[in-house]
C-alpha cells in the first residue's frame, strides 16, 4: 500500500492524518475536541452497542470527514492508532511493556486487530510503556519517530496535559517522569478559588508576569506559591491576564526547575503555543543551554509509518 492513515487519538483531542508512506506527506488531516475521556463518557450513556464498536463508529464518521477532503480512497487502508485508545478508558485496555527497551518499530507495543464488516480497517493499536512507578501512552511514540540521533543520551520533554520527561541512553528510554502540569493549571484556572483572579491572555510571554511565575518557581512551596495568584489581584491590582501569565510561568517553572545543573542534551518535543512556552521557560531557567526543537507532529507521523511498514 502506497497510503495509510495516522490516528492520535489522546485524552482530550483526536486527530486523523492521511500519510503517503514514502514521502511521508500528510495529504489531508481532521482534527476533533473529542478525546478518550469524552468518548468513553459518551458510550457510558448507551445501553445498546458495545464498547469496541461505539469506538470503531467515530472512527468511521471520521473518517468520512477525512475522505472529502482527498481524491485518494481510503476503503481498507490500515489505520495506526496511538494515545489513549489502549487504555482503560479507551476501545481496549492493552498492557503496558516495562522499559527499558529499544526504542524502534519492532519493539515497540503493537496490537493488530485484523478487518471485519464492522470496521472494514485493519487497526494497529499502539499501547504504552511503563517503568517501576510511572507510565504513559502515546508519548514513548512520538520519540521513537525523534531517534535520528539514537546514539546520543537525550533527555526528551514532552509539553501537555500532563507533561512528561523521556529519558533516553543509546537507542533505549530508561526512564519516565510525569507532570501534571497541564492539567493542574486547568483546574486552577477554572475550578479554584483563584478562578475569579485569571483571565485567559492569548500572548503570556509578551509581559513580564509569565517570567516572574517562572523566578519564583522553586523558592518557596508551591502550595503557598500559587495562592500568590489571588494575592496579586487583591493586595497589589494586578490585572487578571497578568496573572494568567504568571501561573502559567509558575507551573511551568516548577515543572523544569529541577533541570538546574542538568547534563545531557535536551530535546523539546512540541508544537505551537507549548512549544514557544517550553521554550521560552527553558531559555529563562537554562540560560546559554542549546535546547533541540522537534516538531511533535512530525515526529508522530514518522513513527506510524515505520510501524506501519514493519509489520506490512
């Protein structure tokens, strides 16, 4: 087959690519609000079709969206699928391979699940990985399609809801870090007591509030750190986008502070507004440090067509 088609399906977004295997060209590309956990709430409220098919349904409708947008058929192609599809709140629950591991496309965790009536698809679910005391799903992907240098100890980061830190010696990952730096920042933006104290501000680097969140990452706990978010606002009238920007800095920096003295080459796994937030941070809390910039993206679709073309 000269086609396949990449999924990313993660918690809070999913997203269809079609891909020509040699080039690597992503011919067309749908993108959608609906992640794993709306997904998997959404077939809670069914009682009459299962699981597996509910899934394999918005796959289909999906697909159909994806196929307006090409002149190539997508009828049989194979769909590679990573993120949170192999987890408990996915299609399937897959186990997860303990590392550490080579970090290629034989190795890493594929479940193939053939054509049927139903989904006229074969569907190669990548699942996770995991160590002694962490896991994820979807990431250890992405840095398999960044290995150009797999000679190299790197550590990977990885921006998001919840972020996560690669380590990898030689060709394999060794270690996992998590976190949920995203996620925490939500639900402090939109559930906390410091939710009437933040205004979503579109451009958080342009002032100096996102580097004083950064500065002050670390000194303190941040438990008495963040409640400076509601002090700012009523002790000394900073304005509610300004201390937007300042949170953001502030988990940001407590995410990375702790890459102070750190040796190996740093790879930053990103794309748009995160990537530009990392990177920003990281220029702030690692001055004169040469950080590598991968496109997440890029990276993604490389590794599902390796995968694709290996167990073609």
């Amino acid at each position: 087959m000269t086609h396949f088609i990449s999924c990313d399906w993660g918690t809070s977004s999913f997203r269809l690519r079609l891909v020509e295997t040699t080039s690597l060209s992503v011919i067309a590309s749908i993108t959608s609000s609906q992640g794993i956990a709306i997904t998997h709430g959404n077939w809670q409220l069914q009682q009459d079709i299962s699981r597996i098919d509910y899934f394999n349904n918005y796959i289909l409708f999906q697909l159909q969206l994806l196929q307006e947008q090409s002149t190539v058929l997508l009828q049989n192609l194979t769909i590679v699928i990573s993120g949170m599809i192999s987890s408990a709140l996915g299609m399937m629950e897959l186990p997860y391979k303990r590392i550490p591991f080579l970090i290629t496309a034989a190795e890493l965790p594929v479940h193939s699940v053939e054509a049927t009536e139903k989904m006229p698809h074969r569907l190669m679910i990548i699942s996770g990985i995991c160590s002694a005391d962490d896991v994820m799903r979807g990431e250890e992907t992405i840095v398999a399609g960044c290995m150009e240098d797999a000679c190299i100890d790197r550590l990977f980061i990885l921006p998001g809801t919840h972020s996560k830190h690669v380590t990898v010696k030689g060709a394999s990952i060794v270690d996992i870090a998590t976190y949920m730096t995203g996620e925490l920042f939500s639900l402090l933006v939109s559930k906390s007591v410091l939710a009437g104290s933040v205004e979503v501000n579109e451009d958080i680097i342009a002032g100096n509030f996102f580097h004083m969140g950064l500065h002050n990452a670390g000194n303190t706990s941040l438990l008495h750190t963040i409640f400076q978010v509601r002090t700012n606002t009523l002790l000394k009238g900073i304005s509610k986008q300004d201390n937007y920007a300042f949170l953001s800095g502030l988990l940001i920096g407590e995410e990375l502070v702790q890459l102070a003295g750190e040796t190996r080459q740093i790879a930053l796994v990103s794309s748009g507004r995160l990537m530009e937030l990392y990177k920003k941070a990281l220029s702030v809390l690692l001055p004169g440090r040469a950080v590598h910039d991968i496109d997440a993206s890029n990276a993604l679709v490389k590794a599902h067509a390796a995968i694709f073309l290996h167990y073609q």
